[in-house]
C-alpha cells in the first residue's frame, strides 16, 4: 500500500508577520496625526482670516459713517476730557442758502461709539479704547477692538478732515 503524507501548509512564507503589521500600524497612524495637524493649522489659519475679513468690515463700517459726518462740519468741537466731540454742520434747503446748523455728537460709552444716540459698532465688537484729538478742523482718531469671542486685540488710527470754507 502506499501512503500520502498530507502537509498543511503549502506556502509557509505567505502573510505578514507581527513585526511587519506593528510596523505598518506605526506609520499609519505618524500618517494620520501628519494629517490632522495640517488640518488643525489650516482650520485655524482661516479662522484668523475671516475674523480680519469682519474687523475690516467693522472699521470701515465706524469711520465711514464718522467720516460722513465729519466731512460736512464746518466746525469741530472737543467737548470736556471725555473721548468724543461735537460737529456742527450746516443744512441747506437750497444750494448756497444756509437754513441753519446741525450739531452731531460721536462719543464712545459702553464699550460702543454712538452717533447722535445710535449705536455704530457692532454688539459682538467690544471697542476697549478710544480717543480722539481735534487740531483745526480735524479729528485724530484711534480705537482698539477686539470680539467678544477672540483674545486678540486691534489697533486703528486715522485723521478725518472737515471742510475749510
């Protein structure tokens, strides 16, 4: 009679060894964290971008509506040691006839700067600072801002001009 010996395993090198699968879990997971980090600093990289894109928005919103105000006065008057001043600009009912004067209060309080009463900043901008220097029929203003919801602080200053006639 003859006998077949029966062998159980044909290919004795197939599949990975443990050392080969820790070594392939290792680097995938350096991969993964690679990964995740250069999301993370992306995520927050255009975060920064859009809270200066609506900083932007805000500072130009608050001295576009100073400055329309402040280009009609004729006359620019710092009132006590508070950061604000007073304007007074001329209302005419036709050109060349002066029907009277207007007088516009901008002044900081609260955290907000107000023109007239009405509040121009916006609720999620916190302005910390404000001050304001009248030389001649200017205003030096500056302002520092942050939102509510950011720990960075920013600082802006301009010199809007009233009208010389």
């Amino acid at each position: 009679m003859y006998s077949r010996s029966i062998k159980s395993n044909k290919n004795p090198q197939s599949g990975f060894t443990l050392i080969e699968a820790l070594a392939a879990i290792g680097i995938s997971v350096m991969v993964a964290l690679f990964v995740v980090m250069i999301a993370t600093d992306t995520l927050k990289a255009t975060a920064e971008i859009h809270e200066s894109e609506r900083l932007h928005a805000d500072v130009m919103h608050i001295t576009t509506k100073m400055s329309y105000y402040i280009k009609q006065s004729r006359q620019i008057t710092k009132f006590d040691d508070s950061p604000g001043f007073t304007l007074s600009i001329p209302k005419f009912s036709d050109p060349g006839v002066l029907e009277g004067i207007d007088y516009i209060e901008i002044k900081y309080e609260n955290e907000s700067i107000y023109i007239d009463g009405n509040r121009i900043s916006s609720e999620n901008l916190e302005i910390l600072a404000f001050s304001t220097k009248v030389v001649n029929n200017s205003v030096r203003i500056g302002f520092s801002i942050k939102y509510e919801s950011s720990e960075r602080e920013y600082s802006f200053t301009t010199t809007l001009a009233g009208r010389n006639n």
